[in-house]
C-alpha cells in the first residue's frame, strides 16, 4: 500500500523554485476538514472543545486557521502563552497544561485569564502564593500502573512525570475549594499515538468515574474532563486510521452510562489534540543531493534529524514518497539519511523504494505535527521554511527558513561573528 502525497512531482519542482527544499508544506483543506470532522464527532457534547497542542505546529498561521474551525490551544510554555496571545486567544480559549512551572509562566497564564491545569499537587499553594487560586482550576491525573484496553498494554503511566496520584487529586480539590475555586476540570494523558477507537472511551470511563467520586466526596462541581491527546495517526499505509466519528461515539455512550445517571449530565469535554489534528496534513519536501554504495546502499538527501528528528529519536516510522515514481515498483533497498555527523540521522532503514536518482524529489509523510516543532540547530543546521498549500491552490510562506546570521543572532552582543550578522 501506498500514501498519496497532496503535491505533485510537477507542483514541488514549481514550489522549490521560490522555495529551496527543503521545506514543510501544510495542506490547509485537509487541515480544515479534519478540524470539522472532529467538532462533528463530539457535536453531542453542549460544550465541547478541541484544544490544540500547540507544541505539535506552533505555527501561528496555523493557529489562525483552527481557530476560525472553532478550536482553543492548549500551551505548555511562557512562549506558546505568547503565541496565542499575538493570535487572539484569550481566557477560555487557552488550556494552560505545564508542568515543572516557572513563575514567570504561571503569572502570565493568569494574566490571560487562561484556564490552569495543575501537574503537581504542590503547585495548588505555589500558584496561590503567586496569583492566587482562580474560580476555574484544573488538576491532571495520573492513574499509575500500566494503561491497557482489553489485554494490550499501550503505555506505563506510573513511569510518567505527570500528573496526581488518585489520593493526591482528592487532596488537591479539598484545598483549592477552601481557597476559593468554585469550578473544576480533571485532565488526563495515560498513552501516546494509539491508532485505535477504544482509547479514549476506555480513558473516559476512568476519568467519567473518578469525576463521579470527585463530586461526591469534595463536593467540586466538575465543569469540564479534558481527554488530552494520545489520538493517533497510521504512520504505517498498511494501518487502520482511527476513525474520529467512532470515537466520539464511543466516548457519547460512556458519558450517557456514568455522568448522565450522577446527575452531571451537563459537564463539557475537552480535547487537546496536535498529531491528530496535523500531523497527516504536514509533509517534509527534500532532494537526493548524493547515492553511496558501500555495505549497504544510502540515499542522501538535503534534510536532517534537524529537519525532522523523530526516526533518529524514537526510531520511527514515516512512508516516503519518490514523486513522479508512484506507480514504479519498489525495488531498491536502502537507507534514507541525512548529513548530520551523527550514524542515527536516517529517515528510513532498509525501505524498498523505487528506483533513486540523483535530483528526485521525496515526500516524507504524516511531518505536519512534531516535525519542524522538534527542529533544532546541531552541526550549524538551519531550520527549514514552512509554507502553506492553500486551499485554492497556492502557496505562501508561513515561516521564513533561518539564515546562517539567526544561527549567530545570539552573539550579538559582541563583534566575533560580526561579519556574519547583519550591518545595524
């Protein structure tokens, strides 16, 4: 099987001669559709809302687009509260989900009025001794033990940094109540890219359960249980994707089995979605700059671990496309790399592709989300621009590529690269 990129052979040669690969480019149709599917599959919930994690795409252009889909962001950080903030999110529709918190960062979340998720029961009297305790607060919960739907394992939460244990979540909404909070949210994020539609039901059932006994016991009125992430995409063209429609369904009946009967039948839900909701729509552009024939065949190409670092990080998976050979047999073994000196910066091991010449343009899949986000600048690499396919059909920059004189920006306050920055 086979992925089809949204660009063709014949538009990426158009696109790089403006535009040097390589590139990220961002599919704005897809993006857009997928953002109404997702508001589509939990229009049941009154109050739902889809809060993109701005960590996967912090792209502002991007944020733009959500946010006239409907969408919030979620930020884990003093520079994505500021990028929302330049996009006009404000109070309610920014989820504020940090964890080992700076001052600085709690402080200007409350000034936006943002809604705080609290990581660690601690921080319930650091925050007060900041900014005081806000009507609205949340608290993450982190179930501990190992995380399974049916008999599959999907991930050890108890091994997470994140979030309260059970005991410390009833602890927590004591205190925040006699210090004032009046509303509640629970979050949660138990495993990370399932691609199956069992997991957020089954995480619902023990967040839905867990808010039932939060309510009983504190007396919290609970506003809203936050999903989090985890949603995942088909890395793999051999995959079942997960189907959006099915999950909200899923969650509907869990919602109508637990809160509905606890009389808590008007408590919102929230998701914070950033693979789910970009990472298809997001390819990474790049070109065969060499072929070496040793031990094993190599395919070099003009991008890196630093373009893309999650196969060098996590040995991941993303199909690659050789435009203008997708109907050609894959044949051709090798390994797809990078010039990093590092022997990990390869985006394919031992791939069967068609038949690679020196100049082919390839895709890399499914990059819309921790792709150009986890860029970074080892070997003096520059981070590469990220441009969007409209909607009718053009392209515009949305993020210039860095020069050489951004990589030396932070000497400037000195005159040893002085002849590689800009003349003030």
């Amino acid at each position: 099987m086979n992925k089809i990129p949204f660009i063709t052979k014949e538009k990426a040669e158009e696109i790089a001669k403006t535009y040097p690969t390589p590139f990220h480019i961002y599919d704005e149709k897809g993006i857009r559709e997928n953002a109404r599917l997702v508001q589509k599959a939990f229009s049941w919930n009154k109050g739902f809302r889809e809060y993109f994690a701005v960590k996967a795409t912090p792209n502002p252009f991007l944020l733009k687009i959500l946010q006239e889909e409907g969408c919030g962001v979620d930020c884990s950080s003093l520079t994505e509260l500021m990028m929302a903030d330049a996009c006009g999110f404000s109070g309610s529709d920014i989820m504020f989900s940090s964890n080992v918190t700076p001052e600085e960062d709690y402080r200007f979340a409350h000034k936006l009025n943002a809604y705080i998720n609290l990581d660690d029961l601690t921080h319930v009297d650091y925050l007060d001794s900041l900014v005081g305790i806000p009507e609205t607060i949340s608290c993450r919960f982190n179930a501990g033990g190992k995380f399974q739907i049916s008999t599959h394992i999907m991930d050890s939460p108890q091994d997470a940094k994140f979030g309260l244990t059970r005991e410390q979540m009833f602890e927590a909404f004591r205190k925040l109540r006699e210090k004032g909070a009046k509303y509640f949210g629970i979050h949660s994020f138990l495993a990370s890219n399932t691609v199956t539609n069992d997991y957020y039901p089954t995480l619902a059932k023990q967040l839905f359960e867990l808010a039932v006994e939060l309510h009983e016991q504190t007396g919290a009125e609970i506003k809203f249980i936050n999903l989090s992430g985890g949603v995942g995409v088909a890395y793999h063209p051999d995959q079942e994707p997960n189907d959006i429609l099915a999950i909200g369904e899923g969650v509907r009946k869990v919602y109508e089995e637990i809160l509905v009967p606890a009389g808590m039948g008007d408590v919102s839900i929230f998701t914070e979605m950033g693979r789910f909701m970009m990472a298809p729509y997001g390819h990474l552009v790049t070109k065969v700059l060499h072929k070496k024939h040793i031990y094993k065949e190599y395919v070099g190409v003009d991008a890196c671990a630093a373009n893309l670092m999650r196969p060098a990080m996590y040995g991941s998976y993303h199909h690659i496309t050789v435009l203008g050979k997708e109907q050609e047999e894959c044949t051709y073994l090798c390994d797809v790399t990078g010039g990093l000196c590092e022997n990990n910066d390869k985006f394919a091991i031992d791939r069967m592709l068609p038949p690679v010449e020196i100049g082919d343009i390839l895709v890399i899949h499914d990059t819309g989300a921790h792709g150009s986000a986890m860029g970074y600048n080892y070997n003096g690499k520059l981070h590469s621009a990220e441009l969007l396919y409209c909607e009718d059909g053009s392209v515009k920059m949305i993020r210039r590529a860095q020069t050489p004189a951004d990589y030396f920006a932070t000497f400037d306050f000195c005159d040893i690269m002085g002849k590689y920055l800009p003349k003030k």
